[in-house]
C-alpha cells in the first residue's frame, strides 16, 4: 500500500528488491541513486538546517532513522553541505556578503579599518565562487582602533569556523585590566601568509614598542619573524601546559608553571635541574622555550 503527501511516497510493505543502497555501515560509495536519494534529503533537512546549521552529519543520520529512514554519512554530508548552499549559509554565500556588510560599517563609523584582499590570478567575483576569489578580509571598528593606539600588551590567536575559513582575532588589556578586542579578521587557512596579512595591518593600528603574546602556531611563529621581528614576542603557557599534559603526562603541568614563575636565572637553573632529573625530555622541550616564557629570561622574546 502507498501513502503519498504532496512530494513523498511511504512503503508499507514491499518484496525483497535491488534498486536502493547497498546495505551495511560506513560511508560507502553512493551510487546514481543515492545521489537522488540526496536531494531528497535535502528538502526533508532543509528547514532544520536554516534554523540549526551546526546540526551534525551523525544528528541528520539519527533525525532520518527517527522518521524510519536510514541514510549513511556520505548521503547525511551531501544532503547537509547542499541544505546550507540553499538557504544562503555556506561559506560562499558568506563572503559574497562581506563587502555589503564593511560598506555599511564604514557608513556609520567612518573611523573604522575594513579591507578585503582577493587571490592573485583568479576570475572575478562575478565569474567564481566567492570562496575561490576571497583571500582575506580585516575589520577595526573605529573604537577599537582608538583602543589600539595606546595598547602595549596585544594577544592575537585564530580559530577555525564551523561552515569553513578561519577567524584571527587581537586583543588588548585597557588601563581597567579588561579584555578589550580591537581587530578582528577571516582567511581561508591559518598558514603563514594569513597571519602575515594579519599582522601586517594590525601593526598600523598599534604604537611602537608593544609587546605580542600567541600560541606556537607555525605560520604565525615564522610572520612574527618578518612582519616584527624587533618586537617582543612571548607565548600563552596555558597553551604551553596542555601541549606538555599531552606529550609528557598530566603530573607535569606544575613543572611549566614554576619555570615560567622563575624570577632569576639562578632559581630558574635550579628548578630545571630538579625536572631534568624527573624528565631529561620535558626538561629540554620547556629550556627551548625560556627566552619567550620565562620572566628569568623575557627580553628578547621568541
């Protein structure tokens, strides 16, 4: 018997046949069915994705099961990546949205630094997916480079965005001790030459003789070293700590902390000494690290 609604057919029963998946686990192959089969998920997930768009590829697989169909990752992907294309909220249509959006807020805030570089090479916007023309794009609102100018404390990092692209963000401590962000930008990957980009505009907003703190990341670690490479460059030991609890075992967290603490060469060799005989290894790993952690040795930074 078939119960049809204005798009769907629903079998109740029906003989052994051939002409769906193959059935079993994983992400198989999709064959020209299961392509369709896509589609259809498509419009069943459409108005869950436009409301959720962090919905999961396992939550979409266990929402279809819910209503008695049973799709694999493969289809749930597929089906997902063309729901959020439809309702405008994959990473193209976000970037073709950008220069509408830094338009708008240089009408208000006059003050504010916007800009949007392009790849080299490439067909224009109007030719291409925005994501294959989009670069990079940089944003101070206009207090937040008044904010900057009297920073000498600045804190960058960058985090990868759920729908794509990546986000670099700077921050500031105000003369309040408060967090205060002053710049914030998208690029495609966090490689050397998105944080060069970065930190090349950041640098007109701030005054000479700041000092930078990061993580380790290496593409921001080698554009320090041609963007300002005079400047005093630490690293977060927070971040220091969870690498060192990964590599070398959660008992020796205490060993970052005291090192970083040190607050003469002299304590500092001492403290060294006691971990070198715990772990030659760790010993050596945290040494490297003293000129941009330590306050024994913060002079030159990294």
């Amino acid at each position: 018997m078939l119960h049809a609604d204005t798009e769907t057919y629903h079998v109740s029963r029906a003989d052994a046949h051939s002409c769906v998946f193959t059935t079993g686990s994983g992400d198989e192959k999709a064959n020209e069915l299961g392509r369709l089969h896509s589609e259809w998920v498509t419009r069943r997930i459409a108005a869950h994705v436009e409301a959720e768009p962090d919905l999961s590829v396992k939550g979409i697989v266990a929402s279809m099961r819910t209503n008695g169909v049973t799709i694999t990752s493969k289809v749930a992907r597929l089906a997902k990546a063309q729901a959020l294309q439809e309702t405008g909220l994959d990473a193209a249509s976000g970037f073709r949205k950008l220069r509408a959006y830094f338009a708008a807020v240089k009408c208000v805030d006059a003050e504010a630094v916007t800009s949007i570089d392009t790849k080299p090479g490439v067909a224009t916007e109007e030719d291409a997916n925005p994501w294959d023309v989009f670069g990079f794009a940089f944003l101070a609102f206009g207090a937040c480079v008044h904010a900057a100018r009297s920073a000498m404390f600045v804190s960058v990092d960058g985090t990868h965005l759920t729908h794509g692209g990546v986000l670099f963000v700077a921050v500031v401590l105000d003369p309040m001790q408060k967090v205060v962000p002053i710049a914030y930008a998208l690029g495609q990957t966090e490689d050397t030459a998105s944080w060069t980009s970065f930190l090349v505009q950041l640098k007109e907003l701030l005054p000479e003789g700041f000092t930078l703190m990061s993580d380790r990341d290496k593409g921001l670690m080698s554009a320090v070293k041609t963007v300002l490479p005079t400047t005093l460059h630490l690293i977060c030991v927070n971040h220091v700590v969870r690498n060192v609890s990964k590599s070398f075992g959660k008992g020796t967290q205490h060993h970052v902390w005291k090192l970083a603490h040190a607050s003469s060469h002299e304590s500092y060799a001492k403290i060294l000494a006691i971990v070198s005989k715990e772990n030659d290894d760790l010993a050596c790993y945290l040494d490297k690290l003293r000129d941009c952690m330590s306050d024994a040795y913060l002079v030159g930074g990294c």
